[in-house]
C-alpha cells in the first residue's frame, strides 16, 4: 500500500509501508521539537546605570525567532517575586513586585524577530544586583542571567525649589562675605586713620641726666640708656632717683597730645611709659597708677605686662622692637603702640594727672637692657 503525505513534506512523498509512515511521523515530531529548542542571550558584562535614570536590561533569543506567543519573565532572586512578566500576549501585573509596580515595561518592538529586552524607570540603589529572563514557550524553556550596576550621581536632578534655595544660599553667603569684607575695610580705615592722628603728635623726646639713677649710663645725645656694671658717682640732688633705676623725659606735658618712640631691643628688665612729676624719686617705688606710673614692661620670665593694679598680662604672639606711647593729657589717657606694625597694644583706662606736668619714663632692671628714644 502506498500514502501520499503532503501536509508534512515540501514536496509529495510515497510511503511503502505503514511501518515506514510511522517511522516518518516519528522523524517529523522529532525534527519539531528539535527546531523548536533556543537560547536566551544577555550582555557579557554588567549593565550600569544611574540613580535616577531609565535603563534597558537587554536579552533577544537565539536563534532569532518570534517570542509573541512565549511566557517571559523577569526576576531577581525568586520567580515568585517577578519584576516583570509578559504572558498569553499581555503583560501581567497582578503578582508584581511591588517596589517595581509601575516602574517596568516590556519591549514588544522587535519581539518578533526575538527580543525580550526590558525597561525599568526611575533607577533606584536597591535595583542593583543580578536579573534572570525565563522565556518559557509550549515545547522548551531556557534563561540568561545578566548584572546591573547602579552608580552615585554627581550631578543629580533635584527640584526648582533646591536649586532656587541654593542660589539663595549662595547669594547669602557672598552678602555676608562682602559684608565682613567692608567691615574689616572700615577697621583698616580706621586704624590707618588713628595711626595718622598719633603721629601728627610725635615729640622729639630726650631725657633728662639729673633724674637719672647712678647706675644708668646715658648717650651724648641723651636718647640712649643703658644699665651700667657699676654705680657712678653722682649728686643725690632731689629730682635724681637713688633705688629704682629710672629716668623722666626732659620735658613734661600740662596739656595736648603727644606722641614718642622707644626701642626696646632684645633685653628683659625694662618699662616703658610716662610718670607723673610727683612720683617718689627716693627708696622704694611702686609701678602702678596709684603711684603716678602708667607703663607697659617685659620680666624675666618674658612676658609682656601692663602695670596695672593688679598686673594685666598682654597676650602677645612676637617679640616688642619698638613701642609708641601716646599720651592725650586733656582725656586722661595712655596708649601703649607695636611701633613697628602700627597698632594699639594697651589703653589703661583713664588716668588722674591731678594737673600735674607728665614726663616719659625709662625703666631698667636687666645688664643686658639697653633703651633708645627715636628721633
């Protein structure tokens, strides 16, 4: 007997036997299923993706074939708990992640030629980790698995109140800079000022020898003192001081402002400042105001002092070369000046004269002190 089978050939066939067409059906099944088997291919390497952005996870099959009529599903670790799932031509919803719920769309675009791509919105850190697509068909099922990376944005899209905040902000702080800017310009201005006023008073300062201690050695010009290794023998008239080793100014001042400088060097045992004409010239002298002295000194134990009653302790970073003293007698007041950077170290607070005449005064106490008066 012979059958003509068409409907499984390309061409007309002739089977002699029954046990010959059963053979060839056989064949034919086997051939089916053969060609119905593929592959799901995703990238090598990770995907990477941004906080914030959209990213497509892509996988197509291989060989390249429609995937319309095939269950697919994307999933992380369980395949319970899907990503996405594409099923009976539709996605499906129902059992979707929730984190992912309306964050994922399948890619139906090309999926007739195999592609099984999916699009996931909106990037969060906790996407990060490894995807499996299970593409699942009536006779045959395989999956890929592929990994995304999520990165830290540096320039992140934030909202138009952020960015109006931050302008503030920065205007803020540029008003606030600018502010401090003009503030320490009128500080400078104004010690520039000040500075000038002092030294529209300046004096041409000597001292006078009949004041001065036995054992101080006098300049020619009378502008240098310097601690002498013996006691001079010299007349113990009233104005001279016989324990203390000082000596006053030339002249005094009944009135006005004056200013003059002194420097120091690099000895210990010395006080700077002015003394009013009835301070006690012999025995015992104490260095404070209630004496008639207002003074700023440098100890052994090199710290710089304003003699005070108590003692006020200055906390300078340097080394004094040269002090300006600024005497305003109508106001009562003393200012102490670093000479040399042009700024105010101590102002004692307002001194009682009692309309006495006021003389600059020298003080040493150190072999090595030597002080200058400056022209």
């Amino acid at each position: 007997m012979k059958v003509k089978i068409s409907s499984f050939c390309c061409c007309s066939a002739t089977i002699s036997s029954v046990p010959g067409f059963i053979i060839f059906l056989f064949d034919f099944h086997i051939h089916q299923l053969v060609s119905a088997q593929f592959r799901v291919i995703g990238p090598d390497q990770p995907v990477t993706a941004i906080v914030g952005e959209d990213i497509v996870l892509p996988c197509h099959l291989s060989p390249r074939m429609s995937a319309e009529n095939m269950e697919v599903i994307w999933f992380q670790s369980q395949l319970s708990q899907f990503v996405h799932r594409y099923s009976d031509g539709k996605d499906q919803t129902e059992d979707q992640t929730p984190e992912y719920q309306g964050r994922t769309v399948f890619l139906r675009d090309s999926i007739a030629n195999g592609s099984v791509s999916l699009r996931i919105h909106n990037i969060r850190p906790s996407d990060e980790g490894q995807y499996r697509c299970f593409v699942q068909s009536l006779t045959f099922y395989n999956e890929a698995t592929l990994e995304l990376k999520v990165a830290d944005v540096f320039f992140p899209k934030v909202s138009l109140w952020i960015v109006a905040l931050c302008v503030i902000l920065v205007v803020l702080f540029v008003c606030i800079g600018l502010v401090v800017y003009l503030f320490k310009m009128k500080e400078k201005l104004a010690a520039e000022l000040r500075w000038r006023r002092v030294l529209a008073h300046s004096e041409n300062v000597i001292v006078d020898p009949d004041t001065a201690h036995p054992q101080l050695i006098l300049s020619e010009d009378w502008k240098r003192v310097r601690w002498g290794d013996t006691r001079q023998d010299l007349p113990n008239n009233p104005e001279r001081f016989d324990s203390r080793a000082c000596v006053l100014g030339h002249e005094g001042f009944t009135s006005g402002s004056h200013y003059w400088e002194v420097e120091v060097g690099d000895g210990r045992g010395w006080a700077v400042g002015v003394a009013r004409e009835s301070v006690k010239r012999k025995g015992w002298i104490k260095r404070n105001p209630e004496e008639g002295i207002w003074a700023v000194d440098y100890e052994w134990s090199g710290h710089y002092r304003a003699l005070t009653s108590p003692r006020t302790c200055l906390p300078l970073s340097e080394v004094l070369r040269k002090l300006g003293i600024y005497l305003d007698y109508e106001r009562g007041q003393v200012t102490v000046f670093d000479a040399d950077k042009e700024a105010p170290i101590f102002t004692f607070p307002t001194a009682s004269f009692n309309r006495e005449r006021v003389f600059p005064l020298l003080w040493l106490w150190g072999t090595e002190s030597e002080l200058r008066l400056c022209s």
